[in-house]
C-alpha cells in the first residue's frame, strides 16, 4: 500500500517521444541497476511498459536487455550474486518489495524462453501446471477449460487436440515453443515477457508465431527481447536500443526504425554495430 | 595465397610427410592394441576368478541323498507324545534293514557315520507332522553325512591308503551297497538357499545369511536414501556456495574413501557400547553401511540433479514455482533414474562389505535366520568368512558356493541399474 502512494508521487519525467495514445502504462522501470557480483551489467535504464502493445528491446549481445527483461519477473533472483538497484513497478506496486510475493509476480508477469523448455511431461500437464500450482481452478472441468482455451490461443490446440496427453517435449520446435506461450499465458499474466522466443526457430515456425504475438497484444503485455531488427520491426509498436549497458533510445518503433535521433542508434540499424 | 597453397600440398607427399604419417599410424594401432590388451588382461582375470570359483563350488550345489524306510514303531515312538520318541533308535532300525547288522559297538557308531547327525530330528520332524505313520514305515531322502557326500563326489579318493582316509573300507563296502540299491541320489542341494548355517556342511546353508543380508540392506536403504538425498539436494540447489559448502562437500568425498573398518570400529563404538542396540544385528549392520553408502548416494545424487538441464529450472521458476515445487514436481523426478541406479550401485557395494560387518559381530555362529533387525544374524560376505575358516572338508566347496551365490545377488543388482538407466533414462 505504501509502495502505491509512494510512486503515484513520484514524479518522472515523460519522454516526449512516447506517444499519447496510450493505453497506460503496465511496468515501469526507474534507473534500474543490475550488478553480477561486483560488475555493473545495466546502469540505470528507464524504460515504461506500455499496456497492450509489444515493446522490443533490441541491441547487439551483452548489451543488458535480456537482464533488464529478467528483472521484470525476477528471474535475476534465481541468479547467484546478482544484484538489482532501482526499482520496477507493475500497476504501481514495487515488485521488489519485500512484502511481495515473488510466486504471484512471476503469475502475473509470465515468461517464454529463447529455448523452447517444455516440461517432459504431456502436453495437458504443461499448460495444466501454472494454473494447478496457484490454486487458479477448482475442479477438473475447470482446468480443463484453461488448458483448451490456452492452447487455443497460443494458435496450438487444433494440431495437438488428439493427443493431449503426449509428451510435449515430442512436438516440433516451433510448436513446442507455441506449448510454452500457452502454458505462460494459462495464468493470465498482465504482462509476458518473451526472451529471443523465435531464435530458434526456422523462419515458417518464426513467422507463426511472430503472427501469434500481434494477436496476443489484444489481451496481454508484451516484452520481446529480439536479436532480428526486421523481427522487432514486425512485430512490436514500441522498441527500446541497449548498448553497453545502456538504453540509448527508446521510442515508436517507426520512428526507431526510420528516424533514429541518436547517432549509436543509427550505427547498429544500420548494421554498423553489433 | 596460392602458392602458400601449393607449397603445403607438394610437403603432404614429401617422403618426409609419408614417414610422419606412417608413424603416426603405427601409434594410432599401438594404443588400440594396448586397449585391446588391457581389456582381454581384465576379463580374463575374471574369467579365472569365475572358472575357480564355479569348479571349487559347483559340487555344494548338489547334496548326496540316501532313501531310507525307517520303521516307526510304537515302541520307540509313543503315538501320545511323538516328539518325545526314541528316534537314535528309529534310524538304526532302519539302516540294520538295509546292512549287515553290526558286530560291535565300534562298528554301530561306524555305521551311524553313514547318515547326517541330524538324521534322528529330520525323522522326528517328519512323524511329528504326520502322525499317522507311527506303528506303520516312513521312506525318507536323508542328507547323507559330509564324508560319505566328498567319497560319492570323488572328493575323497578310493585309492587314498585306508589308515589316511576318513572312511573305512567296511564303510565304503556299506555305501556301495546302498548305492547297489539305487538308494543314493545326488539332487539340486535345496539346502544351500533354505538352511542355515550348521556345524555338518551337508546341512549348511545360506538362509540365515541371505536374511541377514536383506535385512541389513533394507535398514541401509532405509536410512541412507532420504538422507542422502536430501543432503544432496540442499547441498546443490539452496547451499550458498561459500567456504563452508566447499569444506563440507570435501569432506564427502572424503568420506566416500575412508577404510570400511574404520566405520565397524566406529559403529562397534557409539552404535553398540554407547547406544547399547543388540551385538550381531541387522540393524547395527545396516546402520554401519548406511554410513558407508551415503556418501556414495550424496554424491551420484547431486550429479543426477546437475544433469537436469537449468531451462527445465528456470521453466518452472518463470511459472511461478517456489524452489519447492521446482525441485518436487520437476527436478527430482528427472533426476530420479540416475539416484536409483547410483544407489543400487552403494547397495551392492554394501552387501559385499565385510570388514565392517566382522567387527559389529556379524560372523557369529547362527543356527536360524533372524526373525527380525534385532535378531543376531550373519550376512552373506561374512558366512563366507565362517565357513573359509572352518576345517570340514564341504565347507571348501561352500565358501565357493557361496561366493557365487553372493556374486549372483550382486550381478542381479547391477542388472537392475543398468535396465532402471536405460529404461527411464531421459534424452534432451
């Protein structure tokens, strides 16, 4: 509650660039530091979430976008001696709060990884295991209506509807990382953050899933941390460039793209750097 | 560029570069030839240690029986009270029907050599349970006694001088005359698996011991499995990893190597004189090879568990798992066919363990298998132990009997490790 009162105060400044259509801001990360052990992987980024639109983050590797995408579900925790600084909002709360639960966050915050990581087990399980493990339904018919609805979604159910109950770990890769969006939104996330989630895939398995995320924008929240410009371009409204460490600009992803204000910026679409 | 080219492609022919990869071939074959040679050294030492052991032990795997009607008549058995009978009586009755009778004492007691000492209680057991036979005959296979079992089995030889003989020629004039008969039999000896252990080789079994075994690996299992495994599981996915984590985790494998007597002497001194649980038992014994297996047990678990791949952790986590869930619905199940067989494996490395188990006295001399894990009992390695010291000419083919049998129990174990690993193995 605190923590509420606290950032309505706060007052940060507005980036011209962002548009103000809108839908309000899902996430917001202020001056967020990330240090592993004693070095400094990300100096202090701000950067706001917006509400159903796909924010990408781009930048040539090891230039701390997947760490700021690992902060915004607390992944970095499960990392030893990582350290954050900072702090990252979702709706107003502090997600790293000592009062806040970091299991409910990582409900509301879901996560697909840049390896499709299927659980080997059935593919029902699968989308069945966030759902079972926060108490979301209770009965069987219930479960089993999140497990359809969600595969439905992830654009999955029509081709494994007869043999839910195979293993996951025996579909291809592109639907094995559709399994994964399906099970990460079977929570009914807020926000889904999606790490290189089509690096690899093959360009069809890519180009179906790269249809899913502009579909799924409708109902969620989405972070993808992408290595392919054309990809970022594609897909997501707003895009965000990290280098070193940096967010060096972020803005519409058009105006990214096409009129890039910042020299670096420049450099890297231009395929300069990287 | 090209010349560079040309020049390496005119050296690959050069007569120098031919000898260099002749050499380099005749090493190549050297060292599979050394491979080869190493290998055909290890299994033909095994061979040896099998091949031994199977023409030592291979003659305890048969007994020699004597068909034998013993007359039951009420005058040496009381149909009221049949386990009280005159059965001394009873065999040498039935003998005399079959020999010459006895001219003097002398050759009465020679005569009585013939049968297992035990015989009188074999009978008497038999009436006992089917009383019906008294006043009437009861045909029985007796175990024929250890000397007249080695003379049937060419053990002891004909050809021996008489006075350096253990069996007379009036005994093995009586033999033959059994065997005339077709009185004698040598059946699959039943009595090795479901006897045990006896001061008469021929009545001398492994039962007693197979239990004990059994009953020391279950309190083995039983302790050194959830504890090995959650040490294991503390130790690689909560321990921070500090100074403290790296001494203890040295200390394991320390511990993986320290002398097995050295823990008889340590369980001989808290688990016995301290704690004060029964000397011989099951339970010390398991106790003592729990503390043995357990480093094993810790250390193949927290390899199975470095084996799951992190994208299955960092799934689970990325769903909101808590470390408890991830490890409980995920890491442990698929580490959970390389814990089996790494224990199966500290299993049968405890069943072969001897030295800890002499010093808690499990080598003591015990007529019944224990009813229980506090019961004394012996276990395999140690009976093995006893009847290697022990003078009677069939112990020699016992010990290598029982050698087998024990190698058996082990080849069993290790057959079903590998068959868990390869069925339930997962690939990535």
């Amino acid at each position: 509650m605190n923590a509420m009162t606290e950032s309505k105060g706060s007052t940060l400044v507005e980036n011209p660039s962002v548009p103000t259509v809108s839908a309000g801001v899902a996430m917001k990360g202020d001056t967020v530091k990330v240090f592993y052990g004693a070095k400094e992987a990300l100096h202090g980024v701000s950067l706001e979430i917006e509400r159903n639109r796909v924010t990408s983050l781009i930048g040539p590797s090891g230039c701390g976008k997947s760490t700021f995408l690992r902060c915004l579900n607390r992944m970095n925790d499960t990392i030893e001696g990582c350290r954050v600084e900072g702090r990252i909002t979702l709706d107003d709360d502090d997600i790293y709060d000592p009062s806040l639960d970091v299991v409910e966050l990582r409900a509301r915050v879901g996560m697909v990884f840049q390896k499709p990581n299927p659980f080997p087990k059935s593919i029902y399980e699968n989308v069945a295991y966030g759902p079972k493990i926060h108490g979301m339904v209770h009965s069987k018919s219930e479960l089993d209506e999140v497990v359809v609805s969600s595969l439905r979604r992830a654009g999955l159910f029509e081709e494994v509807k007869d043999r839910l109950n195979e293993p996951g770990t025996g579909l291809s890769g592109g639907q094995q990382q559709r399994l994964c969006i399906a099970r990460a939104i079977a929570t009914q996330p807020e926000v889904l953050l999606m790490d290189e989630p089509c690096s690899a895939l093959d360009p069809i398995a890519t180009a179906v899933i790269e249809e899913l995320i502009d579909e799924l924008r409708e109902n969620f929240t989405i972070v993808i941390v992408t290595h392919s410009m054309q990809q970022a371009a594609r897909v997501s409204q707003k895009t965000a460039f990290f280098h070193l460490g940096n967010l060096i600009e972020e803005g519409p992803t058009e105006q990214i793209f096409t009129n890039p204000v910042n020299k670096q910026t420049q450099d890297y679409i231009m395929g300069r750097i990287g | 560029m090209s010349e560079a080219v040309q020049s390496i492609s005119a050296s690959i022919t050069s007569d120098e570069a031919q000898a260099r990869r002749r050499r380099r071939n005749a090493a190549d074959t050297r060292l599979r030839l050394y491979g080869i040679g190493a290998i055909s050294i290890a299994i033909g030492l095994l061979g040896i240690l099998i091949l031994t052991l199977a023409i030592g032990g291979y003659q305890a795997f048969v007994q020699t029986h004597i068909r034998i009607q013993f007359p039951i008549s009420t005058e040496n058995v009381d149909p009221e009270n049949p386990s009280e009978g005159n059965y001394r009586n009873v065999v040498r009755e039935g003998l005399a029907a079959l020999l010459p009778p006895a001219e003097s004492p002398a050759q009465q007691r020679a005569m009585d050599q013939i049968l297992t000492n035990n015989t009188q209680f074999i009978v008497r057991n038999a009436v006992v349970a089917n009383p019906s036979v008294i006043g009437g005959a009861l045909t029985l296979e007796v175990p024929a006694s250890d000397i007249f079992d080695q003379l049937n089995k060419g053990v002891v030889r004909r050809a021996t001088p008489e006075q350096n003989r253990r069996v007379t020629d009036q005994q093995i004039a009586w033999f033959d005359a059994l065997v005339e008969e077709g009185r004698v039999s040598t059946p699959f000896n039943w009595g090795l698996f479901f006897n045990a252990d006896s001061r008469f080789p021929e009545l001398a079994g492994l039962a007693g011991a197979i239990t004990g075994s059994f009953y020391a690996l279950l309190v083995c299992f039983l302790i050194s499995f959830p504890v090995g495994i959650a040490a294991a599981t503390y130790l690689e996915e909560f321990a921070p990893k500090n100074r403290w984590t790296d001494l203890i985790e040295v200390n394991i494998n320390n511990l993986a190597a320290v002398p097995s007597i050295v823990f008889g002497l340590l369980g001989l001194a808290v688990f016995i004189q301290i704690f004060g649980l029964p000397r011989s038992a099951p339970l010390v014994g398991g106790m003592v090879l729990a503390l043995m297996t357990l480093p094993t047990i810790i250390i193949v678990t927290r390899n199975a568990l470095k084996a799951v791949p992190p994208s299955i952790r960092e799934a689970a986590y990325g769903m909101g798992a808590s470390p408890q869930q991830v490890i409980l619905h995920h890491v442990l199940p698929l580490s959970l066919p390389g814990i089996l067989t790494g224990t199966i494996i500290g299993l049968a490395q405890a069943l072969g363990e001897t030295a800890p188990l002499l010093l808690i006295g499990m080598n003591a001399f015990i007529t019944s298998p224990p009813g229980g894990i506090m019961d004394a009992s012996t276990a395999l390695p140690t009976q093995i132990y006893i009847w290697a010291d022990s003078p009677e000419r069939g112990f020699v083919a016992r010990t290598s009997a029982g050698i087998l049998v024990l190698l058996g129990f082990l080849l069993i174990m290790n057959a079903i490790a590998v068959f868990l690993r390869q069925r339930l193995e997962r690939r990535w």
